[in-house]
C-alpha cells in the first residue's frame, strides 16, 4: 500500500493504491490528501472489493505509522508491517503498480485532465481493465481471475444406483446430495433425483476400486456416512 501524485486526477491528485502481491490484483483511490484519516478511507475500500487481508505492508510514511491506522489495523485484526526503507522487492512492486496505473490513466484521459465530476468513473474503468483485461508476465489468468478463484471444490462421494422398476444397481457415480427420502445422483452430467432406498454406498471388488481410482478422485472413505 502506498501514495503516488498524479495532476491528471486533481484535486483529488492523492491516489492511495493498494497491491495483492500473490495476484497482482490493484485497487486505487483518489483523494485529496494521505493522512490517516484518507488511508482508513482507501482500506475500507480495499476491503470492499478485495476482501479483507491477513496482513497490509506499508512503508514508514507518517500516516501509517500513526496509532490512528494502527488501531485501525487491530480493530480488523490486520497485521500491518512497515517495510525497511529502499527495500528493493517492496519498493519495485509499489513503483511498478504506480507506473503501470498512471500510464492507463494518461492514455484513458489522451493527456488531459479529467473533469472533477468523471474522475471516479475514469479511474474504475483503468481499474478495469488492469484487474480483468490484462495479464501481465505472460500469465494464463487475469489478476481478477487468480485474486477471486475459487479453491478446488470437495470430491463427491461415490453412490451405486438403481432406477426402478429395473432392480439392477449400477455406478458408480458422484453423488450431488441427499435429503429426507430422496438423493440426487449425477448421470452423464446432469443431476436425477431417486429415492433414497434406490441409492447406497458403492461396495466395489479390489480390481473396480482400482480402475474406478484412476479415473476419479473421491476414495470409498468419503462415503462412510451414507446409510445403505
């Protein structure tokens, strides 16, 4: 987290900018100064749209260091950490994120300053574009699309099934959920529901759990809480 200047946004020529370093997701806010009081403004807002972090670098600028945004900090139960100053790594991320934000600015505005009244607009669209646009250092994802991926979801529990009046039981296959009298199986990867008595744990030979494992994820532990 850090201030750069820029006239194109004045007066609110303060932009507080703030970096993931994991995603290089940016969020920026103009405002007309950098005290305290302007970088709880800029962190509550990075909080809105970034989530709330474990942790806020900073360097040793008088407004950070302040108890104000250390209580701040603790109230959030935020560990702010101050870098060393002239940091290499720190400093170049910081000066890198300003470098590339006030050069989207200059070409979003062709060089001219920004009307007062659009400067939020301008600044969101530059905003944008960073986060959903791009993909810096030769990257697959967009910083948006690593900072709010989802983590990998839980493995489905393996179900054999019948569909009556057929009492042959077949699977196996994933099962999606299962409530009061009725459970819902995926076939061919679309969900049908059954009664519940026509869906039990998948009981398979050692040669079908080993193919079967080597197609699919889930282990016959996950389903020792299903009742036949």
């Amino acid at each position: 987290m850090d201030v750069t200047h820029t006239p194109l946004l004045a007066p609110f020529s303060k932009v507080h900018l703030t970096v993931d370093t994991s995603s290089g997701f940016i969020w920026a806010t103009p405002l007309k100064g950098e005290t305290a009081r302007h970088v709880i403004q800029h962190t509550l807002r990075c909080f809105a749209v970034m989530g709330k972090p474990q942790s806020i670098k900073t360097d040793n600028g008088p407004a950070y260091i302040s108890s104000q945004f250390s209580s701040f900090c603790d109230l959030w139960n935020v560990k702010l950490i101050h870098g060393l100053p002239f940091n290499s790594t720190g400093q170049a991320i910081v000066e890198r994120a300003h470098l590339t934000f006030k050069t989207l600015l200059s070409k979003q505005l062709g060089g001219r300053n920004a009307p007062s009244a659009e400067i939020p607009s301008i600044v969101h669209t530059v905003l944008f574009t960073l986060n959903h646009l791009l993909y810096p250092h030769n990257r697959e994802y967009t910083p948006a699309e690593i900072h709010f991926r989802k983590a990998e979801p839980l493995a489905r529990p393996l179900v054999s099934y019948r569909q009556l009046p057929d009492p042959t039981w077949h699977g196996p296959v994933p099962l999606i959920s299962w409530g009061r009298g009725y459970a819902a199986v995926d076939l061919d990867g679309r969900p049908t529901w059954l009664p519940a008595r026509c869906v039990r744990p998948w009981r398979a030979s050692a040669s079908e759990v080993k193919a079967a494992t080597s197609h699919t994820s889930p282990s016959l532990a996950d389903v020792a809480f299903l009742q036949p």
